[in-house]
C-alpha cells in the first residue's frame, strides 16, 4: 500500500477548510453548457428533503392555477385549500390526475379529494420548513449570481437573490442531494438551463425559497421548488421536478414533467 507523506497536522488543515475551488478563480467560470473552469465542492452527504404526499403531485398550489394554454404536464396537479375554480388547466393538458377541494375543479377530469390534499399541503409546508432549517455548507456563494458554474452535492444558502444569467451544472451521483436555501427570489434568465451532469437526478435537488420563483421563456430547470410564494414560468419554459407552492403557479405553454 502506498502512503503519503501528509503529517497529522497538515491532515487537520486539510480537513477544516469547508470549500473548495477547483480550476481557478470564480471571476473566470466558463458556462455549464462548456467544460466549466470552476467546480464547487461541497463536503459530506446530505439527506433529500421528505416530501411525503406532496411528493405525488407535479404541482400543488394553494391559491390557484393560471394558464396560457397550451401547457402540458405530466404527474398529478392539487388546489388547496382554494376552490377546483382557481384550477385553470383543461384535463387535456394534464397526463395524470386532477384534485380538489371541490367540484368545481375542471371537468371531466376533476376529482374532488379535500383529505389527501389537506395532507399534501400540510407536507409540502413541513418539507418547505425541513429544506429551510438544514445546516449550509455554502453560505451567499457568488453573492447569489452563480450563472457559469458547476455544483457539487450540498446545502447551499443565500440571504438574497439567486441569479442564474448563464446556464448551471449540477454534477454528483445519482444519490447526491442539492438543497439551495434562498431567502429572497429566484431568477432565471429567459432561454438559460440547469443542468444534470453525471448521474444526477432532479427527484434529489431541493429548491427553497422565500420570494417569488421566476422561470424565464423557454428556460429549462431542474428540481423540486418548495416556494413560499409565486411560481411563475413564463413563455415556452420547462422543467423536470415539481412546482409546490403556498400561494399560486402561473403557466405559459410551459412543460412540466414530474421527477
């Protein structure tokens, strides 16, 4: 076997530095669409947020659904506690299940579930609430600007806007956990994308944020966002996750897939 000659306190030194960067200074990280310049590494595993029955819905809302048509999305849509009315998706434009608190959902798809939703809801607060409380490994990265990098797995946690202007890789195992804490609003840039490298998995990247989510046109994003207010995607967007917010989900002839 061979050993290195790293002595015991230059082991400790290596062991305390929480961040690494790879390959150069951030100023100079090339797009995640090119080989990156920059990697953020991010230590130790991370356990995926809990979503229990939320985790059964492409997109629950509690104050509504509005929607250019045509969107279409794959997986099951709830309104709750607001009336099926404030659903405005026609079944055709779902490829799952509808739920509602009511018969007025839309019909003829509508089922009327006030008891699974209630609990979906009450999870997806209690998911929202877990995603929020977990310890950062990475605290305002880039001053929330992180267009052009590559993530590792980790907590990341921001106390103001996230920016992505240039495409994001998100690179790890397909058991590698994202969470990003962000304490104001999340922007993507119109025709800018996340990306999965290696063996990631959307189902394991974890979206928290306080302020309003914005997608821009024909954005493509990764990943459960856990939003405390609006979940807006505009124009042509798409994403493979889920769309859980507390107040409303705003569609645009967007795709969505759940994952």
């Amino acid at each position: 076997m061979v050993r290195f000659g790293l002595n015991a306190d230059l082991l400790r030194a290596i062991a305390a530095v929480p961040v690494m960067l790879l390959g150069g200074p951030l100023a100079n990280a090339a797009a995640a669409s090119e080989s990156p310049s920059t990697m953020i590494l991010s230590p130790g595993p991370t356990a995926p947020v809990y979503l229990g029955e939320a985790g059964h819905f492409a997109i629950l809302s509690q104050s509504g659904i509005t929607d250019v048509p045509s969107s279409d999305v794959t997986g099951n849509v709830g309104t709750s506690p607001i009336t099926g009315a404030a659903d405005h998706l026609t079944c055709a434009e779902v490829t799952g299940k509808v739920y509602s608190v009511d018969d007025a959902g839309p019909a003829p798809c509508n089922i009327k579930a006030p008891a699974l939703l209630n609990a979906a809801v009450g999870d997806m607060q209690t998911a929202y609430t877990d995603a929020a409380g977990r310890p950062a490994t990475i605290h305002e990265l880039r001053g929330g600007n992180i267009g052009g990098l590559t993530l590792a797995p980790g907590v990341y946690s921001w106390t103001s806007d996230v920016n992505i202007s240039t495409n994001v890789a998100l690179k790890g195992g397909s058991h590698a956990v994202w969470i990003f804490q962000i304490a104001k609003n999340l922007i993507v840039s119109g025709g800018k994308t996340v990306l999965l490298r290696r063996h990631a998995l959307a189902s394991n990247v974890f979206w928290q944020v306080a302020g309003k989510v914005s997608l821009g046109t024909t954005s493509h994003f990764e990943g459960t966002i856990l939003s405390k207010t609006l979940i807006a995607m505009k124009t042509g967007g798409s994403i493979n996750g889920r769309l859980l917010s507390q107040t409303a989900v705003t569609l645009q002839m967007d795709s969505v897939v759940a994952r």
